[in-house]
C-alpha cells in the first residue's frame, strides 16, 4: 500500500493551496481529486487582503495581482446617490484594496505553482472512504481506470466541498443552516459611467445587487433575488440594473451566469485525531463575511500552520478515533 505524510482530499481553491504550502514545506502530500479537471467557471471572484499577504509565502500573489482588478474602494448607494464610501487604502498592509479575479484563474495559478513545486493533482480519484488508526489513516478511492487503490497518510485534510467526504468519515457535525434568498450571478459586459475602481453596492427596494470589475473590462454582477431563473439573459440583467443601478447602465453582453444560495454552517470541530478539515468542507459563509470566497482564506493558513506543526512534532497528535466512512 502506498504511503504519504498527507493526503488532501479535494483540488479546489483550498486544496490547491495546501498542496502548494506543504510541497514548500518539503512534506511529502498527495492531491486527489474526483473530477477530470478543474471547475472552469468564474465562482467566487473576490480575493481579500490577509489572502494575498497568506498566498505572497506561496509566490502566487504576483501572478494573481498581474491577471486581477485592484479596487481599493467599496461604495454604497442608493441609485447614483453615495450614501458611505470605503477607502481601504488605509489598511495596515502591503495589499490595502480587494483584488477582483475568476475562482477558475485562481485555481489555475494554483494549480501551475503546485506543477513548479513538484506536486500535482492526481485526477479522478473519487475518495469513497477513510479510517482513522493508531498511527494515521487509511484512505480508500476509487481510480481512473475504476480500480479501487488504498493509499496510509499520517494525516488526511478534508478539502472536499460542502458535502464533505472526509468530515461525514470523521463523523463531524456541520451546523447552521441556509439563507432564505437565492443570488444571482452574471459576469458581464456593461456601459456605465461609473468608477471602474469601486466595488458598488446598491440598496433598492427591489433587492441587493453588487457590480464590482473584472479583468478584460468585464463586470460583476450579484444581486438577491427570491427566486434566481435557471438562465439569466441580457434583458433580465438589464431589468435588474434598471430598478437596482445608478440608471444609464447598458448591459450589453452576459458572459456566465449562475444562481446560488447561500448557507451558512461550520464543522462542530476541525480536526478529529488524523483528519482536518479545511475550506468549504469546515466553514461556509455569506460571501461578504468570508476571508476570500472560495479559498477558506486564513482557514487554509491555520490548517498549514497545523500541518506543519504536527509534522515537526511540536503539537501532540490528539487520541485517533476509528471511523468508517461514508459520503457526506
Ligand atoms: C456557481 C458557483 C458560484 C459561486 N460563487 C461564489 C461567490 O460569488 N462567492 C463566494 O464566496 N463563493 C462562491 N462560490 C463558492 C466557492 O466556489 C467555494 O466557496 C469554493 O470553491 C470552496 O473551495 P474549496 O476548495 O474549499 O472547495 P471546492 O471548490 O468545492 O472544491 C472541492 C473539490 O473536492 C473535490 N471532491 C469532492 N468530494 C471528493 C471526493 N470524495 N474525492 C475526491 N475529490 C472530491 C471536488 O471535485 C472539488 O474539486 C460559488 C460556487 C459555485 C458552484
């Protein structure tokens, strides 16, 4: 049977990074994922301050300052009329704005420093189970060729989603609950006479909708909506801006479009015995709140600090408790 030092369940955002951190760190880590490739699609697009000073250890801020959109302000407005503007440019560090980038050029940066720093992700290897023992962990997935394969890890991170497979074979809770509304989602092409540098937020009585810059002169929109369409077109973004924006605003082009809902849950812990859990799979939030959507941002930074002090021995690994798996 194969053996690691860790195994990351899961090549999103968080994965990714945790690969990167560790193959840094010369630990020995395996990065498996279920799917064929990467989500090619624009997700969450806002990457904070403390996850670009966490990612600058890593030499991936540069390449995801040199690809993404530096918005040092956040407005709030009702129509055209300001009502609060947010300068961060007095933030006590070297990054002092959010940095607007697609989750899928993110994770392709990842992904190509994780290549630089000898690692990769091992593709279509579906994680089906993990057992906790005396001295690590054993972990069952299924193969590309549909082979089912055994690899022991000291350590295994659940970076696995939501619906966490590592977290339901720790047997950890995930708390909380959904938010009622849905949101809509649109990267689009957009005339309007606003700054390109803000981050707007528009209060109407309609709803929420958030514009921010994209890279290539794209915007995003968000807006809360009590039932998302299953397809947003031109004319119903236009409608939206129309009863929501500064008014004059020309949607000209919807690029990508999704709905979502947002919950709101955390894993009872983080950690049981040889299993952590990081990103999505412990913590998920509404986007405003999260340290970078969709990278579990400092979480990330605290499970590698983990990490690496469990590899050094300087934290005593807690009693390792045996659990059979299951999908969570
Ligand atoms: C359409 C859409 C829009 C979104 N928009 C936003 C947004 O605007 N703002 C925001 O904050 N967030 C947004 N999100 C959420 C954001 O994308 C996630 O928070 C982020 O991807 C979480 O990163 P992660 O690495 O923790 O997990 P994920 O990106 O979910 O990655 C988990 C990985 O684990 C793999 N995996 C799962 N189970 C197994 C298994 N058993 N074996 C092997 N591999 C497995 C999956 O294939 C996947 O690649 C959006 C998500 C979607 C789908």
């Amino acid at each position: 049977m194969e053996r690691v030092e860790v195994v990351v369940v899961g090549a999103g955002p968080t994965g990714l990074t945790l690969g990167c951190a560790l193959r840094q760190a010369g630990i020995d880590v395996l990065v498996v994922d279920g799917a064929a490739e990467g989500a090619n699609t624009s997700r969450a697009a806002v990457v904070h301050a403390r996850t670009l000073e966490v990612l600058e250890q890593l030499d991936v801020t540069p390449r995801l300052l040199a690809e993404g959109c530096v918005v040092p302000v956040f407005t709030v407005r009702t129509g055209r009329r300001v009502l609060a503007r947010i300068d961060f440019g007095g933030l006590p560090t070297p990054y002092p704005f959010t940095l607007m980038l697609p989750q899928s050029r993110t994770e392709a940066l990842l992904s190509g420093r994780l290549t630089e720093l000898g690692g990769q992700v091992h593709r279509r290897c579906s994680v089906t189970a993990v057992r906790a023992g005396a001295d690590g962990a054993e972990v069952s997935m299924t193969g590309p060729d549909g082979q089912s394969q055994q690899v022991r890890a000291r350590y295994v991170v659940g970076a696995d989603g939501m619906h966490s497979t590592v977290r339901g074979a720790a047997g950890i809770g995930f708390t909380g609950g959904r938010y009622p509304q849905s949101f809509v989602l649109a990267d689009v092409r957009l005339d309007w006479s606003l700054p390109s540098d803000e981050v707007q937020l528009f209060l109407a009585p309609a709803g929420l909708a958030v514009v921010a810059p994209l890279p290539g002169g794209h915007h995003r929109v968000v807006a809360t909506a009590d039932t998302a369409p299953d397809h947003a077109d031109q004319p119903y973004l236009q409608m939206l801006l129309d009863h929501r924006g500064p008014g004059r605003a020309q949607v000209r082009e919807v690029l990508w479009y999704s709905r979502f809902r947002v919950h709101h849950r955390v894993a009872d812990t983080y950690r049981v015995g040889p299993l952590l859990l990081a990103g999505d799979a412990a913590h998920v939030a509404e986007p405003s709140v999260r340290h970078h959507p969709g990278l579990g941002g400092v979480g990330v930074e605290r499970c590698r600090q983990r990490l690496l002090g469990l590899h050094r021995g300087h934290v005593q690994p807690v009693q390792p408790v045996r659990i059979q798996a299951g999908r969570g």
